[in-house]
C-alpha cells in the first residue's frame, strides 16, 4: 500500500498506543473477506472480530486498550481518517472521506468492524489493511472489500417522459421546481403511491444506480450520475418524500454553467417511468421548467402552482391567475 503520509514520532495517543515512526511488529494477520451492498446512507455492514483472541495476542486485558490502525509499506501506523477506523479509496489506500473515498472500516466497540460506502462508489473490488495495536504490535487484518450494487431483477422501462429545466445558477443549494404528472406515472406504474425508496437513475448501459443524493441524485456535467463535490454540477431530487408530486432542482455552488440530458425516474414492480431532463444552466438563462403546454386544469383537484421563476403561488383556484404559470405538474397559458 502507497501512502505519502507518515507517522512522525509520538505524534499521537490512541488508547495505549502511541503513534511513532518505528515499524511495528505484526504478530499475526488475518484475512478477511467482506461484501457489502452500496447504499446512500452510509449504512454499514458488521463482520465479526474474536476480541478475546485479538486481546490475548496484543498482551492487554481488553481490546479497548488498543488501537485502530492502518499501515503502510514500511509497517508504519496511519493516522485515523475515519470515526476509530479509516477512509480507503477503490486502490485500498488510506484517504480522507470525500470524492477519492470508496469506503471506510471502523471499529464501533461492538465487536465487529463497521464496512460502508461513500455514496456515490461505483461496484469494486479491492484489498486494504486495518487491526489493532498495542506496545508497538499489531493484530492485522488483511481485508478484500467487494462493494456490489443491489440487484434489481429485470426491470423494463414502460414510459419515457421529457423534461426540460432552464435557470441562472442559484446560490446555497437553492431549489427551483422541476413539476411532473404525478398521476401519468401512478398509472403506468401501477401504483397508488410514489415514495422515496422508488426513485432511481440508469447509466449508459441501462444499469440502475444508487441515490447519490438526499432525495435524488447529484449529475455532472455531461449529465452522468456522480457524487457531491467539484465534479458535480447539478442535482435533481423529489419536491417531498412524504407526497411526491414533482422534481426541484438545484446546483452545485461552483457551477456557473452547464447544458446536457440526465434521466431519473421511479421503479415499482419491475417496471420503470423514465424522465430525460434537458438541463440549461448558465447566468443569462430565465427560469423554464415544461412538459407542455395545456390550457385547462381541474379546479377541484389539489393545486401545486408555480410561477416561471420556480416560486409556488398559494390559491385555491385559477381564477384569479393571468399567464403562464406551471399547475399540477404542466405548464398552463392562464387567460
């Protein structure tokens, strides 16, 4: 394993441990294979550590006594990048948690190691260390990390839906809407209702991909799923996850311009609603988000309307309404 960084003399305590830029002695090595299901939320998978056994070859009473550690080529300790445990990117080395992490290992005192993904990995093998230390020796884990996307059986696209989204570049994650008919989809899902955990995106080869997002996905710049941070350029997540009834769309801060397709959609039963969203950003762009023009609206349904700048208007009836402006989902020319 390759990693610049290294430990400088007595630089820090963990537990009995004291960091220092000698070798340490590996008094054992344990291999260890894990697979864990990518997820958004950074839920962990547990795989199992004798404690009494790991605590006997360390000579403490307790493996509380010891520390988590990391080491390099050299057998030196790392300092911790992770919450008592360690950031790895998808080569197996040591990094800080953001865009370069794949996934951590902790040890969360219940004697089990704690293996989760950053949101936005990809499916990946490979290899990393970690273990205990104690007086200068180790107890060391050698562990081969498969990371795999869940599997969705086969699953069919029964409806296409285009959209398009126009705006400036707004500031502090700020929303627009991005509005759709809630109903069109129920249908042709077959659903009653829209929730969260339905929410999905495909890549180019038609594969599903996780939610990078709170409650959608982060895109680059050519319209490709990816993670938060500076390879991000906008994100597109559902308007409420207790109600969905439409998109918002917001934008990285450092994006000041941005033009390509993205998709997102909603799976339920196999079956896939797919919307192709044509993103414009840029500071000379006016708010517009469409799915088409219609002149007429039922007044006794639940009204969701928008102005053409994204801000929801609070009527209970059109009447009072004069131009264009986007109703339940469909941009409506009011008279």
């Amino acid at each position: 394993m390759k990693n610049s960084t290294k430990v400088m003399a007595l630089a820090a305590m963990f537990g009995g441990f004291a960091m220092s830029a000698n070798a340490l002695n590996i008094v054992k090595t344990i291999d260890l294979d894990c697979v864990h299901t990518l997820n958004t939320s950074y839920e962990a998978s547990s795989f199992a550590i004798d404690v009494a056994e790991v605590a006997n070859l360390l000579g403490c009473s307790s493996i509380d006594e010891a520390a988590v550690v990391s080491l390099d080529s050299e057998n030196q300790a790392l300092p911790q990048t992770g919450n008592n445990g360690y950031w790895f990117n998808a080569e197996g080395h040591v990094c800080n948690w953001g865009d370069e992490a794949a996934w951590f290992i902790e040890y969360h005192e219940d004697n089990a190691w704690a293996l989760g993904n950053m949101p936005n990995t990809a499916p990946v093998t490979g290899e990393c260390n970690i273990g205990f230390a104690y007086n200068e020796n180790v107890v060391l884990y050698n562990v081969t990390v498969t990371l795999e996307a869940l599997d969705y059986g086969e699953v069919k696209v029964v409806k296409e839906i285009g959209l398009e989204y126009s705006n400036k570049p707004l500031a502090d994650y700020a929303t627009a809407a991005l509005p759709f008919n809630a109903e069109e989809v129920k249908e042709a899902l077959g659903c009653d209702v829209l929730t969260l955990e339905m929410v999905i995106s495909m890549d180019e080869d038609g594969e599903i991909v996780g939610q990078t997002a709170n409650a959608g996905y982060w895109y680059g710049y050519e319209g490709q799923v990816t993670g938060w941070g500076a390879s991000a350029a906008w994100f597109i997540e559902v308007d409420d996850p207790g109600n969905i009834n439409g998109f918002v769309v917001g934008n990285f801060p450092d994006c000041e311009e941005a033009e390509a397709t993205c998709n997102i959609g909603f799976l339920y039963d196999s079956k896939i609603v797919l919307f192709n969203v044509s993103v414009t950003i840029n500071p000379d762009a006016e708010y517009g988000a469409s799915t088409g023009i219609e002149s007429l609206v039922n007044d006794n349904s639940e009204l969701k309307v928008y102005n053409l700048q994204g801000v929801r208007i609070n009527v209970k009836d059109l009447t009072s309404l004069k131009g264009i402006y986007i109703v339940n989902g469909k941009k409506m020319v009011l008279k």
